[in-house]
C-alpha cells in the first residue's frame, strides 16, 4: 500500500478559524505509526473519513464535504515510534457538532485506530 498525498483527494478544506487546542501525550508504536503516515481514502459513505499524514501533521477531513475537523501533530522519534502531543479540534458548529474536548479526542483517537491502525475499513 502507497502513502497517499493531497493530490489523491478531490477536495480538502482548510480549517476554519475557530479551532480548540488540546495537549496530549499519546504514543504510537513504530508499526503503529508506519500504518498511520500511510493515510486512509474512503471508498463509500459508510467510511466517512479522508486522512492525510504530510509534515508532521495528520489530516482528518470528513470525506463528503472536504471540511477539516482534526489535525494532529504526530513527530516523528528517533527510534521510528510516534508522538502525539497536540491535537486541533474544528470548531466551526457548521462543519462539526462537538460535544466537549473529551468526547473529541476520544473520537479522534478511535477514527485513528479503525481507519489507519486496525485498517477495518480496507479489504
């Protein structure tokens, strides 16, 4: 499988101005992270997700109407593993019904693990 780049999406939003800032300190596993830097390119409505890994950044688009609703800064260790230190949440009502901050990472760090770690959505 090839990592995809912005030029393998149609249509990706920037995020908008409003925005909430998260710290975290979220490890990822050198396999982990590989899997992750690969990116995920939904085929059908069930899939909901567009992700880009590019820069340090990791790109959480809702695939349907490009909007941005994640980014996560993922750097990139010495020993091959990841660290997630911060997380931008779109705050934009319009582009994204958030909860609260909890309910986002929890559902940010789940998209992670079913769409480009556990790769459930690839057959």
């Amino acid at each position: 499988m090839e990592r995809l780049t912005r030029q393998d999406f149609k249509r990706l939003k920037d995020m908008p101005g409003d925005r909430i800032e998260v710290d975290l300190d979220r490890q990822f596993t050198k396999d982990e992270f590989e899997k992750i830097k690969l990116g995920f390119r939904s085929n059908d409505m069930d899939q909901r997700w567009n992700i880009l890994y590019e820069d340090n950044l990791l790109y959480m688009h809702r695939s349907w109407t490009g909007a941005c609703i994640f980014i996560g800064t993922i750097e990139n260790k010495q020993d091959g593993t990841g660290h997630l230190p911060h997380l931008t949440i779109n705050g934009d009502r319009t582009q994204y019904q958030r909860v609260d901050t909890n309910g986002d990472i929890d559902t940010m760090l789940t998209i992670v693990r079913s769409h480009l770690i556990e790769r459930v959505w690839v057959k």
